[in-house]
C-alpha cells in the first residue's frame, strides 16, 4: 500500500459507525512498528527496544497491541501510568518522562516500577526522600546551545533547546548521578528527547552521537555504569505525498556505528531505547467526517461533521494533513476549497486552498495520518464532543471508544440550584 491509499475497513466502517470516528489500522501499527525494529536489529544496535509514547494514542486497546508488537510505555502523566497498569505493563517495560512532576505522579510511578527519568535533580532529590532511591534512574539532558539540528522547517514543534523547558545541563546531569549513586541507586540510564517531526536521519544520529559521548564521559567522572540510553522519540513521518520517509536502514547504521565508536563497553555497553510515538500510528490511522454544508462566499467552504476538537494539528501548528474522498473513482472534476469545522474559530480548518474532487452533502472524507497525537489532543471548546475511536484488525472492526455525549460534558458541572 502507498502512503495514501485508504484500507478496505475504513470504507466499511462508514457504513457502521456515525461520523465522526477516528479509525486505526492495526496491520499498519504492526508495519510501522516492524520498519523501526528490523532496521535496528539488522544494524545490531544493542538491546534496542521502542517504550511507545503513551500521549500519542492513549487507548489501552491499541496499547495492547503495542505492547505485544514488543513496545514498552513511555509515560508522563497519572494517566498515562493509570492506562499501563490497566494494559498489565510495570516494572522496566515502563518508563516515566515527566516533567514539572507532582508528588503523586511519582508516587504512582515508584508503585508501578517504573524506571524514573528525572528532569532535574530538586526532582531527584524529593524522590529519593519520600520514596528512596530508585532502583534505575535516568537524566534527561538538555544541551542548551551545543545542540543544533539542521531542519529547522521540519523541527518547528520542538525548535531550540535552550529555549525548552526540558532537561538539564552536563553539569546539573552530573550532579543528579552523584545523588542517586549516593542514594543506592544502581542501574543508570541517559535520555533527551531533542526532535519532533523530523525525517532527516542524520539530526537523528546526532542526538545517538552526543548523547554516547556525554554518557562516556559523565560515567568516568561519576563513578557510575550506564544500562540504557535513550534517544527521545520524534522521527517524522509522511504526511504530505511531498514529504520524504525517513531512512530508517541509514539511521540504524549510523547508531550502531556511533555506539561502537563511542566505546561504550568502558561504561558498561548500555543499550539503546527510543520513545517513538507517531513513528508507530500517526500513519495507521485516519478520522473519518462527512461533510453537512457545502458554502460559497468569498471561498468554498467544505462543512464537515468534525472539528478542530477532533483534530487540532492542522488550526494549531498549520500542520498539513491529507484528504481524500472515500470511495473516489477519479471521475469528478477537481475544486480549490477549504475544508472547516463547525467551532466558531476561525482557525478550525482541516485545510486550505485544498484541491480536492468536487464535493457535495454526504460524502465522506477521510483525513490522514492522525493515529497520533489526533484523538489523544481532542478539546471540549465550544461544546464540540470528542469521537469515537474503532480499531481495525482480522478484518473485524471494534469500537474502542464510543463518542462522547452531551451528558458526559455536563457531568462534572454541578446541578443548578431551583430557582426561587
Ligand atoms: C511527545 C514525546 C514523545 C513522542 O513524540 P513523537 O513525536 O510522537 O515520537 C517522546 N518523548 C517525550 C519526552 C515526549 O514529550
């Protein structure tokens, strides 16, 4: 299949569900998921193992799958870690990555086992106070200025690390081992997470390169081995048919290369972990709407059933997401038109100055490319309900989230008094 073909259950799925839904393919969870581990296995890079961004597609049922296609869970919320245990994963299959972390969330993370990534040592040192030393701790480095990556268009979700509020510097890193040696922690790990959306191998192998070196070098002056490093998630995918894949065989070659360079056996020959989220679903999944208006003013404007609530990528970041026409057979003629929710926003288009088949009342349309980081960002603004999500496997589709309705919006809220 190329990028954008459509799977036969997409289709199928219109005629069984209301729109809209988002719907994921797990064969092509399993694809993608195949491509990141074969080139790493074929590469022999120590060890490696992918902990999945849990924030990207947070729905046990396709964390499940993950999790038996050989994923590990990157978390970082109470959440997050919630749905872990629900999906039976602890212990070291678990990574914490939070930030600005409350007591309770490293209370939760501590019960579950989880190996703890701390992005600074106040965080280091209140855990080892409340809770002790944890068993595997990692740092999260933030190089500040030592780190450039060349694709600024590309990197434009994470841009310059100095600028991050993630992670902490060499010397901070330092002093945060020195700690937890000092605490009785004994297995050590470094990460940073320094791209997002990225499809240029070689920024990718740079991070693998730094962080070896920086690994190297801070063992020999802690005094400490280290058992993982982890090169962040944030490999890009397709999202336009103008967009290159990333390399995956190249990027494997080149950690592999720079592992053995680095001379990593002296510190212990950690192996190497990612945290990828949109590498393994963004593809697999699409958000399926119909379209209810059809409106011509200064523009033609293409009403569809889902908004920005359902998808916010495209009115936040300007991001590109391809559209077709479900059930397409070429034979209509081709329009410019902007595709738009209903929240009254004006950002809430899903596209402009799209050329697209000729459209009418009815249609369904699939959106790609929105198995991550799409459902998991869903919004209540302007009362606009999140979807329903359906999983595709066997040729057999489950609904894995039904949609919200206007009780469960109103839920929280609390019953009005009866007026006098
Ligand atoms: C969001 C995030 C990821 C996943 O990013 P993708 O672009 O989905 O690969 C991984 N690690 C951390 C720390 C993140 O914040």
């Amino acid at each position: 299949m190329t990028a954008f073909e459509i799977p036969g259950s997409v289709e199928t799925a219109t005629t069984h569900f209301p729109t809209p839904f988002h719907i994921y393919d797990a064969a092509a969870m399993s694809r993608a998921s195949e491509q990141l581990y074969e080139a790493m296995e074929k590469a022999a890079v120590p060890g490696f193992q992918n902990f999945f961004a849990v924030k990207a597609l947070p729905n046990p049922h396709v964390l499940r799958e993950l999790v038996a296609l050989g994923h590990g869970l990157d978390c970082s919320s109470l959440a997050e870690l919630a749905l872990a245990k629900q999906v039976g994963v602890n212990g070291e299959k678990v990574m914490f990555t939070s930030n600005n972390t409350s007591d309770e969330e490293f209370a939760a993370a501590h019960e579950l086992g989880a190996i703890i990534n701390f992005d600074d040592v106040i965080y280091a040192e209140r855990y080892i106070e409340r809770l002790g030393a944890p068993a595997f701790a990692c740092g999260r480095f933030n190089p500040g200025e030592l780190f450039t990556s060349t694709n600024g268009k590309d990197n434009m979700l994470r841009g310059n690390p100095a600028e991050q509020k993630y992670g902490m510097s060499r010397e901070q890193l330092a002093e945060t081992y020195r700690q937890l040696k000092a605490a009785g922690t004994t297995r050590f790990g470094l990460h940073a997470m320094l791209l997002s959306n990225n499809r240029l191998w070689e920024n990718h192998a740079a991070v693998a390169k730094l962080l070896f070196q920086t690994a190297r070098e801070i063992a020999e002056e802690v005094g400490i081995e280290f058992s993982s490093i982890n090169l962040g998630g944030g490999i890009g995918v397709v999202y336009s048919p103008d967009d290159e894949a990333f390399d995956y065989e190249a990027f494997a070659s080149a950690v592999a290369e720079a592992h053995e360079a680095a001379g990593l056996e002296a510190c212990g020959s950690p192996r190497v972990v990612m945290e990828n989220g949109r590498a393994i679903t963004a593809s697999a999944g699409w958000l399926v709407t119909r379209v209810q208006n059809v409106k011509r003013s200064y523009k033609t404007y293409i009403g569809v059933d889902a908004s920005m609530a359902n998808l916010m990528r495209p009115g936040m970041y300007g991001a590109y997401h391809h559209i077709s026409l479900i059930g397409d057979n070429g034979s209509r003629e081709s329009e410019l038109v902007d595709v738009v929710g209903a929240l009254c926003e004006n950002n809430d288009k899903f596209a402009v100055d799209r050329e697209l088949p000729e459209l009418k009342v009815g249609d369904m349309l699939a959106i790609h490319t929105t198995g991550a980081h799409g459902h998991a960002m869903g919004f209540n603004y302007n009362g606009r309900l999140r979807s329903a999500e359906v999983l595709a496997k066997n040729g057999e589709l489950k609904l894995i989230r039904r949609a919200e309705t206007l009780d469960d919006l109103f839920a929280a809220i609390t019953p009005l008094e009866p007026m006098s």
